[in-house]
C-alpha cells in the first residue's frame, strides 16, 4: 500500500499501461505540453514521446471519433476530455457511434477505447462548467460507465477499464483530485458492473457514487457519533452496468434509503435508483426512498446561490433524520395496529 | 500543393462540374474520340467489360432491392446507389485488399464491388442471419472486417472521424494501407467533416475522403447548402489536396482515385470529388417530386451504365451478344442473391443480448420489455425487525 492521490494514482496507472501495452496511446486537449488542465497526464509527452500523447485540436467529436476509429482497428486509446461539460460536442461520436459499433455490425468490431472526464461543480465556474450529466451516458446501452470515488478504485477502475473491449467513460471528479488515499502496489483491474459496500450498518442505506460517495460516508461518521446511528454506505462506482442487487440486499436489511447525488433530481441517477429499489424490495421499504440532489437550476455563480443549489453535508443528514422518522411513524402505526 | 484554384466558380449544373473537371485534372480525360474505334489489347477489352459487368451489377441489385422493398420484403431505410455505377467502381478500383473502406448509408454497391458475396448483402437488407452484418446493421450499416468495409453509416458525418481514427492506427503501426472515406455532398457542412479534415491534415494521415457530390441533400441543392459548392475547394483551408472528377465516367473515376490513393500511402490525405447523379429518390420511399421535368430527361441522358455500355459497343469493345450475355448472368446473379436472402433464417431471438458488450460485464441487464427486474420477491418475515 502506498498512500497517494486520486491525481497520482490516475497518472501512475495511465503510465504503467502505457508501458505494458504498446497499443495504448492518450489524446487530448493540452495532455502534452500543457500537462493536461489537471496536470494527469504531467511528463508522459516526454517520456512517451508525441506518437503516444496526442495534443488534439480543440475539436471533441473529431479527435474522439478518431479515437474511436483508431480502437477499432485493434489500438487502445484513452481519450482526455477536458470537463465532462466539453464532451456534449462528442456526443454523436460517444453515443451514436462508440456505443453501437460492437452490436450495430454483428460483433465484428470492438471498441477499446476509455474517454476520462471529470464532473464536478462548486468552484463557481457557472453554469456551463458544473454540470454532472455522467447520466446521458449511462443511459446508453454499449458504453459502460464508471465513477471512482477513491484513489485505489481510480487505479484499478482505470485498468479495468483499458484492459476492457468495451468504450468505457471513466468518469473524473474535480474536487477528488487531490484527495488522498492507501492504493495496492499491485495491477489487479477491478470488476466494472460491481457497487462497492464502503460502511455495514443496519439503520438506512446511503447510496452515492464519485465525490457523492464522500459525503455519504461523512455523513454515516457524523451521524454514528452524534445519534449513534448505524449506517450502511454503498459507493455505485459503476452507474452501466448498475449493481442493482448491492442495492437491493443492502435496503432489504435497512428498510430505507437516502440518495445522495450532485447532478439533477429528475430523470437523474437517483431516480433508476428509486426505481430499483421499487422494483426489488417494495416490501421491506419502512419509509419512502428520498433523493437529496441539486436544485434543478443552471448552476450560477454567485457563490451564496450556487452554495444554496448544491447538496450540502446538512441536506443529507436533514434527509436520513426525516427518513427515519418517517420509518418510526410506520412501526409506532403498526404497533398500534 | 496542386489544389485547382483554376477551376470555374460556377457549378450549378454537370456541363460546368464536366468543365472544371477539365481544369481540376491537369491530365485530359480519358476519352476515346467519338467516330475513330481504337484497337485495344484483349486485356484491355477484358477489363473495360469487367467494369461494365460491375456496374451493372450494382444496377440490377439496385433495382431488385427496390422491389424487395416495396414488396415488404426490407424493412427501415433504403438509399440506392443508383446513379452512382461509375463512381463505386472507380473509385474501389483503387484501393488493395488490405486498404479500408468508410461509407455512409448509401452503400450496398459498395458492399458488393468491395468483393462481399450479393447473397450476403441481400441477405443483409431482408434481416437474415446471413447477413454481412448478421442482421444487425441492415441497409445502412454493412460491415465485414474480412473485406474490410468498415462500416456503412447511418448518422451523415459519422463515418468521418472513425475513418480518420482509423488512419490514425494506420500510421501509428506504420503500416501501407490507407482508408477511403465515402460521404456525400450535404456531408460537407458537418463540423465533423472540418474536424476530421484537420487532424488528417495535421498528423499526415493516409486517407481519401470522397465526396459523392450528387447536387442534392435529400432534396435540398448543393448552392442552397454549400457557401462554396465547388466542394473540392474546402481541402485548401487545410491545406489538402484535392480535385474534382466527373462520376459518371468509371474510367476518369478510376485514374483520380488512383492519384488519390497514391497520395495517401505516401503520408497525405486527399480529397476527391465525384460530380455523379442519383438516379431515383434519396430513398426508395422518396417520389422526387422537387426534380423538374428538364432534370429527369437529363438524368436519362446521364445514365452512367447506360451511358458507359454504349461506349463500349460503340467501340466495338464490346458487342451486342456480348452484353446480352453479360446482362443474363449479372440478372441470374441478382436472382441467386434474392433467393438466398429469401432462404436464411432470421436471426434466433435469444441472441438478442450477444453483441451488447464484447467484454461481459456484472450486473449487464438481460431484460425483456415485458419481464420485471426482479423475481417476485418474497414477503418480508413479518415478525422481522418490527
């Protein structure tokens, strides 16, 4: 185990596939001489020369449909875009391309490719620079979507995920990027499609995924020394395939369950999420599934209203608080009963 | 640089597209004087007919696909390449085996010319699982890696950036083979095309991106959609070579794309546009009601297989028994292709989740529209927890 952080373990593993597979090579906005806006990519141009690490114009659809194309025949490029925002000009290539070349044609192409991208808002970059629509892409059948919350799931997701024939959006945070953690020495990939159980307990369910996943866990650690609750904690880590049964066993333990995600509460993650639960454990439910989730606004950039339209350490606490009253009305009902 | 900035502004119509073909090609077009017959090897001859049976190859495919799908027999989508006989067969003439073609959805003869069994891209078009596709793709989205024709595609402008991705690959193992890309006219407006063009143009890819430039979007002109219709023009802002050829001579075709071809296995990209005709509707369901009358006595007289065949009789290259020989074997062969389409079994539905991932994953969802997503859970113990 060595400690580092979710910057570190993201460069260290993109190097050390670099220099196990040949057929591995970066493009991107500034990862070259820049260094990558988030300094991922720092010292691979020198080290791996310009044929490995591509400065790409600015031009999303091109240089990712290229990437696309250049996985197709068999290379396995790992595609910087620079904010997840940026990846809406590459949507046709993602979408209508990447997701469907391996069934459209009869699995007679596979598509090896990995698109990094951060999410991420509150640091007052206004409303085009902090969205969270890591769901569009987790809506489409044929991509696979993960979304490390840790430095040691940033490695082995990232391994996983260049080591996979699928394309793979390998979702980034901006504000984990210098968070710190253990990371294993060793190059296990870890397994796309699994949910992580990052906290037992047997009081409610908090799900989250990405820098969500953080405040979960910091709300389960507040809420176990102040009320002396036991909280279960599941990490999503990969939003397609979801890990429906984690879900699903966890909440027929609990009784209940809080959402926790910083994209949009309509249509967002959270409500397949609901769904799911719905769907599976309707009948152990002791309370409704509450969503915490951003206020459904562009996101300004006055800090007091952007403040105001993300979810807050406090909003999730508020939500597990009224979702456990909610479970005791129900016993206190039936007792009476 | 030899981009022809010569070439006339004016392309409305094919007399001024022949004309800057003219200026476009520093080399006068192949044609053989129309009273004087030239004596031609038997090699020659053979070769000369050989396009001429692909041509019409294509044709009669074509036209019985046409009538596969009004019988109800292709379902979705259906673009002919009728019209473009000549540009098809010049244009693959060029390529080597082992070079890669893009196309976009107009593309069965391409499929065909590239070498792919007629069975199998009929077989494609009726949904079988014989298709080059298996089934899959349909009319729009052929696919066989052994022949590598990567891909007809849907989405005008997609094939754009894959191709030059896949250039990209090309060079990155330094092999020789270069990639055709096929687009149509309208294509050239998408950011795509523009993007691609100046990666190609920056990384020294080896490709051809062809504009099948047949004046018409769907029903909308080149001039009401392109700033600059002389679309060859638009490889100068990236500094690519480029030139126009007239599409409904396969021999002008074939000569062009072979300096094309040449151009981008010596590390360049290229940009060719074939001025061509679309016969019919931009699909099969399309009446053309936006044609004139003028325009479609015009386009009898542009028929390029029509056209080319009496070329060759005219010739003497060719004579009449020769083509009625020729139309009772490509006729037999389009026969053979329905048949066969007709004969393959759909594809079985429980292979319906086969080609969602080709790496299996956790948790990948096996769910048919009407099943649930769960089991009937059973009933909690009702003494639990309460």
């Amino acid at each position: 185990m060595t400690t580092m952080t979710y910057r570190q373990a993201l460069h260290d593993t993109l190097r050390a596939e670099m220099l196990r597979d040949e057929n591995v090579l970066l493009l991107g906005e500034e990862i070259g001489v820049f260094e990558g806006s988030y300094k991922i990519t720092a010292g691979l141009l020198a080290e791996f020369g310009e044929k490995r690490v591509r400065d790409t114009p600015i031009a999303e659809e091109g240089f990712t449909g290229a990437a696309i194309g250049a996985a197709m025949l068999g290379l396995r490029p790992v595609v910087e875009i620079m904010t997840i925002n940026f990846s809406l000009l590459a949507l046709d290539q993602i979408v209508n391309h990447a997701a469907k070349i391996y069934g459209m044609f009869g699995g007679q192409a596979k598509v090896p490719l990995v698109i990094r991208t951060p999410g991420g808002g509150g640091q007052q970059l206004g409303a085009t620079h902090s969205q969270n629509i890591e769901l569009y892409y987790a809506f489409v059948p044929g991509l696979k979507v993960v979304a490390p919350s840790t430095p040691a799931d940033a490695k082995s997701l990232l391994i996983a995920a260049i080591r996979d024939d699928d394309p793979v959006l390998f979702l980034e945070n901006l504000a984990l990027y210098n968070t710190k953690g253990d990371v294993p020495e060793d190059d296990t990939p870890a397994e796309i499609g699994r949910a992580a159980v990052t906290r037992t307990g047997r009081d409610i369910t908090l799900i989250g995924y990405s820098r969500m996943a953080h405040v979960a866990a910091q709300v389960a650690d507040q809420l176990a020394a102040s009320d002396g609750l036991d909280i279960e904690v599941i990490d999503l880590r990969s939003l397609r395939p979801l890990d429906r049964p984690t879900i699903i066993e966890s909440v027929k333990k609990t009784h209940a369950a809080v959402i926790v995600e910083d994209d949009w509460l309509t249509y967002g993650i959270g409500a397949e999420i609901a769904a799911t639960i719905s769907d599976g454990a309707f009948d152990y439910l002791d309370a409704p599934v509450r969503r915490v989730a951003m206020a459904e606004v562009p996101l300004p950039y006055s800090k007091p209203l952007e403040t105001a339209a993300l979810p807050s350490v406090d909003d999730v606490i508020n939500a597990v608080h009224q979702t456990l009253d909610a479970v005791g009305r129900r016993h206190q009902k039936v007792g009476h009963d | 640089m030899t981009n022809q900035v010569n070439a006339p502004r004016k392309a409305a119509g094919r007399s001024a597209a022949a004309k800057s073909v003219k200026s476009a090609t520093a080399a006068p077009a192949k044609r053989a004087p129309r009273a004087k017959v030239t004596k031609r090897t038997p090699t020659e001859v053979a070769a000369l007919t050989e396009i001429y049976r692909q041509m019409l190859l294509i044709r009669r495919f074509e036209e019985r696909a046409a009538r596969s799908y009004t019988q109800a027999l292709i379902g979705g989508y259906c673009h002919l390449n009728l019209g473009e006989e000549a540009a098809v067969v010049g244009l693959l003439s060029a390529l080597a085996p082992t070079d890669y073609l893009f196309t976009n959805y107009r593309e069965h003869g391409y499929a065909i010319n590239r070498g792919i069994d007629p069975n199998r891209v009929m077989a494609e078009l009726y949904g079988r699982i014989d298709g080059v596709s298996k089934g899959w793709g349909g009319s729009m989205h052929m696919f066989d890696i052994s022949h590598r024709l990567l891909g007809g595609y849907g989405i005008v402008g997609g094939q754009i950036p894959l191709a030059t991705g896949a250039a990209l690959a090309i060079d990155y193992r330094g092999g020789s083979e270069v990639v055709m890309c096929t687009m149509g006219d309208g294509t050239t407006n998408i950011g795509a095309f523009h993007e691609s063009l100046n990666i190609a143009a920056l990384w020294n890819l080896p490709i051809v991106y062809v504009i099948i430039n047949n004046r018409l979007g769907m029903g909308t002109t080149v001039e009401k959609s392109s700033a600059e219709p002389e679309l060859f023009r638009r490889g100068e802002a990236y500094r690519i070579e480029s030139a126009r050829v007239d599409g409904l001579d396969p021999l002008a075709v074939a000569e062009a794309s072979a300096k094309a071809v040449t151009v981008a296995r010596a590390g360049r990209p290229y940009l060719l546009e074939v001025v061509s005709e679309r016969l019919r509707g931009h699909s099969v369901v399309d009446p053309a009601k936006y044609r004139t009358e003028a325009e479609i006595v015009q386009l009898r007289e542009h028929d390029p297989v029509v056209t080319f065949g009496a070329k060759l009789v005219r010739e003497r290259v060719i004579d009449a028994d020769t083509m009625a020989a020729i139309e009772h074997e490509v006729t037999a062969r389009i026969d053979e292709a329905a048949a066969f389409a007709e004969a393959s079994p759909t594809p079985d539905v429980a292979t319906l989740f086969d080609y969602t991932y080709a790496t299996p994953v956790a948790n990948d969802s096996r769910r048919l529209p009407g099943q649930p997503l769960f089991d009937p859970a059973p009933l909690p113990d009702p003494g639990e927890d309460q």
